[in-house]
C-alpha cells in the first residue's frame, strides 16, 4: 500500500499551488476527457469529473454550474480547432481568402468519439433538458454561423458581394461546409478522412462564392 506522504509529487506541507480561473478551466476539461475515456457517458459525472481534476465538487460547481455548461465549454474549446479568427492582417484579405483562413479544415488530433457522445446526449435529453440543446447549438453551429456573418456582412459593406440576408447565407454556407454530423451519430464508421473533408471545403467554398456572384470568380 501507498502511503500518501511517499508521493514526491505531493509536498507534506504547505498551501497547493493556487491555479488562475483559466487553469482551473482548463484543467477541468481535460478530467472530463479522460474520465470519459475511462469510463464512458455514464460514468462522465460532475463528481468524476472533479475527482480526476484534483478538486472538491464545490470547486467545479464554482466553475461550471452543471453538466450542461461543463459540455457547453468543451464544446466551445474544440470549436477553436475548426476555426480561427481573423486577425487584423487577414481582415484586409478578399472574401474567398478570409473564408479560407476563418473555415479551413485542419487535423485534429482529438478523438471525436467525446464530442459524438456528447451530441448523443444532448440529443436524448433535449426535452428534459432544453439548456443543454441550447448550449450546444450556441457553442457550436450559432457560434460557427455568426463567424460567417460576419464576413459576408463586411463583405456587404464593402461591395464584395450583394446578399440580402446574409443569415440565412451564413447558415447554408456553413451546412455546406462540414458533412452531416447524422451519418456519423448512426455510424461512426462514416467519419470522413481528411482529404475528404478536404475536398468537399473546397467544393463547397466554390459553389457558394459563384452562387452568390462573388465578382472574383464572375
């Protein structure tokens, strides 16, 4: 048996090292994914999920209110793997440019079976738990659309292009984008290969600019 005053990694005496509300977060999403890989969505609860972090419950309630919002920020956080901001420079670019860098593909090397699961449940106890479907429309496809929105409307602004809601545009160009993620909830064995995914950005991409007669590819 271990004792614990045996583990050099824990000091004997002392305070622990005061980690900043963004540690603290982050910490805290990466226990939820490995508990999940431990033990699955319905061994993924607030206590395991506090245990693993190093912390008491309190403290994660203090972080996260509930389940919900625990999901909403993982959510949140892969969503910076599949988009990325323009930054000052980019925002000069041409709209085809800017929707490049701000909707590209990249590898990630996250497993998506978390993320999956996730929208399972989300899925499952969407009429019990409507914050919970509220979350993850919020922090995923809302969030990933009014990216878009926002470059069609300075595109707008800039004579670019001529769209009259560009909502509903941002909407379609975003399904266009990315496969159904419907296939792959039935099947996981549907998850599509980077190149794939790829090919399907670029055609996409294409498709959109010429149908709304974006002069550049006139």
């Amino acid at each position: 048996m271990t004792d614990v005053a045996d583990e050099p990694a824990r000091p004997r005496r002392g305070r622990p090292v005061a980690l900043c509300p963004e540690q603290r977060r982050e910490r805290i999403l990466d226990a939820l994914g490995e508990v999940f890989r431990a033990a699955g969505m319905s061994g993924t609860t607030m206590a395991a999920v506090a245990r693993q972090a190093g912390m008491s419950k309190r403290t994660l309630y203090d972080v996260f209110s509930d389940r919900a919002a625990l999901f909403g920020a993982y959510l949140q956080r892969l969503r910076s793997d599949f988009v990325q901001p323009l930054d000052e420079a980019a925002l000069h670019l041409p709209l085809e440019e800017r929707l490049r860098h701000l909707l590209a593909p990249r590898s990630c090397p996250t497993s998506f079976d978390l993320p999956l699961a996730i929208l399972r449940a989300m899925i499952a106890e969407a009429p019990e738990r409507p914050d919970m479907a509220r979350s993850f429309l919020d922090e995923g496809p809302r969030a990933i659309q009014a990216l878009i929105r926002a470059e069609l409307d300075r595109a707008v602004a800039r004579g670019e292009i001529g769209i009259a809601d560009t909502g509903a545009a941002a909407t379609l160009l975003s399904d266009m984008i990315r496969p159904s993620p419907l296939e792959v909830l039935i099947d996981p064995g549907e998850l599509p290969d980077d190149p794939a995914v790829q090919a399907r950005f670029n055609l996409a991409i294409e498709v959109f600019l010429r149908g709304i007669a974006c002069p550049e590819l006139r």
